[in-house]
C-alpha cells in the first residue's frame, strides 16, 4: 500500500546536490556497483541534509522569542504601538507616511471605532512632523534596517529641523515639510531599484523650488479672490461713494455705496477712473513675505510697499468728512 503523503508535495525543494553535502556522495555513486548500494548512499545523504535544515529550524525559532533578562523589571510606561500596516511597510523597507506615527495617527490605529484618515507629510503642522519623525527613526531601527540607511535617515531629519527656512514664516516650514516628503518618498523608490542616493544632503535648489512655487500659488489665489471683489468695487457710473450716507440728488438709486460707516457721513465722490488705476496699486502695496515672482519668471525678495501706494490706499478706504 502507497505512503499517504502527510505534506503537500508542491512544497517540497529539490536538494541542491550540486553542493559540497553531496559530493562524497557524488564519488561514491560514481564508484558504485549495484543499486542497492546506491540507495543507501542517497539515503544516508538524505538525512544528513534533513538534521542540518532541523538545526536550522530550531534556531530560527528561538529567534522568535528572543532573549529573556530575567532582572529588567516592566517598564513605567508602555506606548501604544503606531499601525500594525505601517510596522510591515517599515519590516519591508518601503516608505511610510509620517501620519501613522503622530498622536492622531496612533490613537486612531488602536481605537477600533475610529477610521484611519491619512494626510500626506505636506498636509502636517510642524507639531505633528516633529512629533512622528522621532517615533519612525525608532521603528526603523527596531525593524533592523542597515545602520548606513538608518544614520543618513537620522542626519536627514536633524538637517530639516535645523535648517534657515524654519524662520521664514509663515511660508518656510511648509517648504521644509513639502521637501521632506518628497524627497524621502523618492530615496525609498531609488533603494527599491538599488541606487538610493545621499538622503542627508540638502538640495537647495530643489527646497528653494519647492518655497517659490508655495509663495506663487498663494499669490495666484490672492488675486483670484480679488478678481471676484473687484467687479463689486468698480462701478459703471462716473464717480463712486466712499461712505454709507445718501448721495446727493443726481446719484440717488444709481447703487454708489461700497464702504459701510455712520450714516451722518458726509459723502466723498472719486472718479471711476481713479478708483481703477488705485485697485491694483493697492494690490501691489500689500506687504508680502519672502520672494515673488517677476515678469521674467525670476524670483526676488518682496519691498515694502511705497509712502505714495499707502497714502492712495488710506485715501481710499479711511477718508470722511
């Protein structure tokens, strides 16, 4: 009667009988002279394979537990663990979110009633960045990556925390966060592909990009919620009240208010003409921070505003009886 096999044979290795295990068996099968002589060779081989891949088997279990040191007390505090799906990416090397390792994110991956809403590093206040970076530098060292992968990690971080944009705000940061994720998501993509770069080394050029294009999209939306007031200010008559008291006869109904004060005011009339040269002036005389963009697509660093720009502004907006 056939042997019920007890394992699923698709599982099973062929032995590498190539190997140095194999070949004294080799030169005793070569000299061999019946087959009753070479199954017992085969066999003998056999098992001394098998005990090996026992021993080895053993030890890997062992590993599972680790060592006990029966005189280390348990710990005062014991932190709650960031998600059991960021733990594995990490075991893997693979670049994980720094949300999982905030506050909320922790509190989130151990309260089962709560969903996991993930933000990307650019969407974290600084609070956040600074509180998960240093929970993600511990978890990559607890899951064995490389010590040359885990410093140039650790100087990455300590680069970004300490680096002058930090002062510039309220722009700066954002910069240094937006940086941050970028370039760690593109070291953990260069690894996978076996030529992962210097992650410590900051890239001026690449962080100053990165500032520029987030003061341009705040100025593009800056003047996109202008755009919308602007129709409002610019009336179609030939002159524009500045105050909230009844205009005079010829103007009565014509719709010429557009700034709310005491209705005892009296009324100051200014030329449609002004009022559209002096909106944009008064755009432009905003204070802004940190660099704007040029007509040449250079960038420069913003000027305060000129006396004459203010003074038209104040006219515009404070002038009354």
């Amino acid at each position: 009667m056939p042997r019920i096999c007890e394992q699923d044979p698709n599982l099973e290795v062929c032995p590498e009988f190539t190997s140095a295990c194999y070949l004294v068996l080799r030169e005793r099968l070569i000299a061999a002279d019946t087959h009753a002589t070479v199954a017992v060779l085969l066999k003998e081989s056999w098992t001394q394979e098998n005990n090996a891949r026992k021993v080895a088997f053993t030890q890997q279990k062992r590993q599972r537990f680790g060592d006990i040191d029966l005189s280390k007390p348990v710990p005062d505090y014991i932190s709650p663990p960031p998600s059991s799906f960021a733990i594995e990416k990490l075991d893997k090397g693979e670049y994980v979110e720094l949300y999982y390792f905030t506050k909320e994110g922790i509190e989130e991956a151990n309260n089962r009633n709560m969903g996991m809403g993930i933000k990307n590093d650019n969407e974290l206040t600084w609070e956040q960045y600074d509180h998960a970076w240093l929970i993600l530098y511990r978890r990559v060292m607890i899951a064995g990556w490389p010590e040359a992968h885990v410093s140039s990690l650790l100087h990455f971080f300590s680069e970004i925390n300490s680096h002058r944009y930090r002062a510039r705000l309220p722009y700066g940061p954002r910069a240094l966060l937006m940086y941050q994720a970028t370039v760690r998501r593109a070291w953990h993509d260069e690894l996978a592909r076996g030529r992962g770069f210097n992650i410590s080394l900051i890239n001026e050029t690449l962080l100053g990009s990165i500032y520029s294009d987030i003061i341009w999209g705040e100025q593009v939306e800056a003047v996109r919620e202008v755009s919308t007031y602007v129709p409002s200010c610019l009336v179609s008559s030939a002159f524009l009240v500045t105050h909230s008291a009844r205009p005079p006869a010829p103007f009565v109904g014509r719709g010429y208010q557009l700034f709310t004060r005491a209705a005892t005011h009296t009324c100051w009339f200014v030329p449609q003409t002004i009022i559209t040269l002096a909106f944009p002036c008064w755009l432009l005389g905003r204070p802004c921070a940190g660099p704007i963009r040029s007509l040449t697509g250079t960038f420069e660093e913003a000027r305060p505003p000129s006396s004459s720009l203010w003074l038209l502004r104040f006219f515009l907006l404070h002038t009354q009886a």
